[in-house]
C-alpha cells in the first residue's frame, strides 16, 4: 500500500506566501518595496520531481484541515529561527494521529532538534527522499527544475507583479565561517542546462520577464554560468542574481549587455577587519567601487549587512552604518551576526566569549545570542533598528521604482520600463496572476507589514491592541 507523503512549512501568520523578505522596516507611513515567495522553493522541488504532496506557507487553519486525514509522513521544511513553531505543529501532527515526522531545510541541521523527529534530512533532498521511498534515484543530471514565482510590488500600489526563481547551482565553494551552507548542501554542483532552458520557456510561455537568480552564488561555475547567461538573454529576461562582488566584478560587462537588471549582494561589513575575521575575501572597497557602478546603470541593489562581528563597536557599528548609507543600495537587510551551529565561527564564539542564549527560535538574525566583547544585547537590538531607519526611507523607495520604471536597469531612459511594468496584466501573463490570485492577496497583505521575527509579534500585537487595533492577521495561532 502506497503511503501518503505530505511536506510542508511553517504556519504563517499570512498564509499563502512567505513573509516579505525584502524590508525588515517597521515605519509603516514609508513605501517599500516588497518581495514574498509564493511558491516554497525547497518544496516546490520535492513536488516536481517526486510523487509527493506539498502544502506550502499554509495558515493555521489550512495546517489543521491537512491534519483532518492523516498523512503517513509528515515532513516539516524550516529555518532555526523557526525551531519553536515546527516543534507545536509537531505536537500537533502527533496529537492528530501521524505516525511519522521528519525534519529538512536548514532547520534540520541542529542537533537539539533530533529527538522530536523521526528522520533529519539536510541539504537538497530530492534523492535521499527518493531512497526512502524506494524509488528510482535521482541523479544530479535528471533533476528537474520547477516554476517557483515570487510576488514584487509596493505597499502603495494595489498591483504586484509576478517574477520567476531560478537555481541554476547548488551548494557553495567559499568558506565564509559564520556560513552553514558548504557543509549542509556538501560539494556544490551545477543544475543541468537543459533543465534550466525548460523552466525559462515556461517562465517566457506564461509572460513572466522577470527572474530572480537565487543561487548560493550564481557565478560559481564559470562555464555553466555564461551559458545560463546566454539562455536568458535568448529568452529576452531581465534577471537579478544572488552573487559575490568579485564574481560580479569579473563578469559585470557581459552580464549588463545580456539583461542583468540588479543583484543581491553579501556586503556583509565595511569594517576590513570584520571582513578578514568572517574568512570573507573581500575587501570593502571593492564593495564600494562595485556599488557605484551599479548606480551609474540604474541597476537594482538588495545588500545583505552584518553587525556585531567581535571587532565591532557601537562607534564603529555607527560610522560604517553612515557610509553605507551614502551608497546607492536599494534595500538593506541589517543583521545581526548569529553562531549558527556546525559553522567554524560557532565553534570559536563558543571558546572565546561564550553563547547565553541557547533559544533556536532568536537565531533570527535579531537577536544577540552570544557574549559580544563590547555590545550588550539591549545596544546590539538598538543599533539594527537605528540602522534600519537610517538605511530605509520612502525617498529610497522612490528612487528604486524610478529604477524600474523609468530606466529599467539602463543608463538612459527607456520605455522598456512601462512595457515591464505593464507586461504582467497583459495576455498570458494576466491569466497566471488570475490564477494565483489569491497567494498575490496574501503577498499584498505582507507589504503592509515588515518582516516580524516570531518573538515579536506577539509584543507587537501587545502594542496595536493598546492602540485599538490588533492584526490579526499577525497572529500566531498555530499553538
């Protein structure tokens, strides 16, 4: 007898889609540009390549009524930060009559979490669950690459568009130490090409122009890379990758003449000091110089920034705060630096200063878990709100959506923008936002709100009803 396989992720608090994970910015007058995953990448793969089901961000409700009919194997896909959640809807799922739970994504990699489940899968996970299910393996070569969409728009605008994710590697070679990536996924690889060209005629099929490469580090593999570049070129896409600043550099002449729209870049610091500590080998001006040439091609920048490396200061965290605030980034995701476990930087807080949180649920990047030498935890959660508001203004929302619809990545005007902008509305491209209409309303929900960590949303909640007005639909209520 076959079993019933379901996989899913945490119980949202906006089922439907993924929180915003563009703006972690809590004035709610400002514009912002926001970004929700509709589809869960992680899941999305499992669904394409073998016979499983996937319930993907589901709602409390939507999580209870899966329940309603057991599943034989219930398989929970979390970040650490979501560690307390996956542990209620485990309870839950038990207390529900399933007889089997495992535990994957990232979340899976802690090993306080082993004994609540019955198997931890880490990294990809298409051939490992194939074994389990005695089916046929699923080499690297045979892989199949979904549709994976994401929602793009404003909280302004009552519209949001559509765009598409790609992966086109797996795993990453560099060995920053507070990154968990390189032993999770093991030895980095490539998505075969044909795979690829499959996705993107699909993506180009349902009107979609837009693609977000969202690789460890797209670039890895040189060869593969500039042939990927090639095929989206050929599919006339405007694409936005996830890549290091020396890859960028090296190819940023070739990229820009083939539609490179932005990219999401790990800035990390511009303290030199940090960078060296952290094994990123980067150097900060590099950064800088990359950044302007970015601005100069009105292209789109969405940096990761790290504060509280052991070298840092509250003056120090504050002066590189203001350079980097003179820079053209178009959204800035400040957080702060979290041991997470099995990374080598773990292992060396633990021996010189010492970890006095040991709550998976703060390792969120808001919380300051360890012994810092010269931040308290109180001064680090003050520093990343200043920063937020010094890094986050509607005049900078303003300027990225110029961006967008004025100059569409290029150095000189264009009407490619509008042609852009209005593409989603317009013959196949309307009939897939009909489609997903509702996970678009719950992406356009999430623009009205920032990124709220789990702990703070009932102490947010705690706020609004003192004021009168509880969202609910902030409300955790899944335990």
């Amino acid at each position: 007898m076959t079993r019933r396989i379901l996989f899913t992720s945490p119980v949202q608090p906006i089922g439907g889609c993924s929180p915003n994970v563009y703006s972690w910015d809590k004035q709610p007058g400002r514009l912002k540009i926001a970004m929700s995953f509709l589809d869960h990448p992680g899941l999305s793969f499992l669904a394409e390549n073998l016979p499983v089901e996937i319930l993907p961000y589901p709602s409390a409700d939507q999580f209870a009524a899966a329940l309603a009919t057991p599943p034989d194997v219930l398989g929970i896909s979390f970040y650490i930060n979501e560690t307390e959640l996956a542990l209620r809807m485990v309870a839950q799922a038990r207390a529900a009559g399933v007889k089997e739970v495992w535990a994957g994504n990232f979340g899976a990699y802690s090993p306080q979490i082993e004994s609540a489940f019955d198997r931890s899968i880490t990294g990809w996970s298409e051939s490992q669950i194939a074994s389990l299910l005695e089916l046929p393996p699923i080499g690297r070569e045979s892989l199949r690459h979904p549709e994976i969409y994401g929602a793009v728009g404003t909280n302004v605008f009552p519209k949001m568009i559509l765009s598409g994710i790609l992966f086109t590697s797996r795993g990453c070679p560099f060995t920053c130490n507070f990154c968990q990536t390189p032993d999770f996924y093991g030895k980095a690889h490539p998505v075969p090409l044909e795979a690829i060209d499959r996705v993107l005629w699909r993506y180009q099929r349902n009107g979609v122009r837009g693609i977000n490469i969202l690789d460890e580090n797209f670039g890895t593999f040189p060869g593969h890379s500039s042939e990927v570049v090639e095929l989206l070129h050929r599919y006339r896409m405007r694409w936005i990758p996830l890549t290091r600043v020396d890859t960028l550099q090296r190819n940023f002449d070739r990229w820009a003449a083939r539609g490179l729209f932005g990219a999401h870049l790990g800035i990390e610091s511009l303290n030199p000091a940090s960078l060296s500590g952290a094994s990123k080998r980067i150097a900060d001006r590099d950064s800088v110089r990359l950044l302007a040439t970015l601005q100069r091609h009105n292209l789109f920048v969405q940096a990761f920034y790290i504060l509280g490396f052991e070298e840092d200061t509250v003056e120090s965290i504050r002066h590189d705060v203001e350079e980097l605030a003179r820079l053209a980034i178009d959204v800035v995701q400040v957080q702060v630096l979290t041991p997470y476990p099995n990374t080598g930087q773990r292992r060396a807080i633990e021996d010189r200063y010492g970890i006095h949180d040991a709550n998976l649920s703060h390792y969120n990047s808001r919380n300051l878990v360890w012994n810092h030498p010269s931040i308290s935890p109180l001064e680090m959660r003050e520093l990343q709100d200043w920063a937020n508001r010094r890094l986050t203004s509607s005049r900078r929302a303003l300027r990225t959506l110029a961006k967008f619809a004025l100059f569409c990545g290029r150095r000189h005007p264009s009407l490619e923008g509008p042609r852009l902008i209005a593409a989603p509305f317009l013959g196949p491209a309307a009939a897939l936002h009909r489609q997903r209409a509702g996970s678009l309303a719950s992406a356009r929900r999430w623009t009205r709100h920032a990124w709220y960590a789990y702990e703070e949303v009932s102490s947010h909640e705690a706020h609004t009803a003192q004021a009168g007005a509880v969202p609910h639909e902030l409300g955790l209520s899944a335990g």
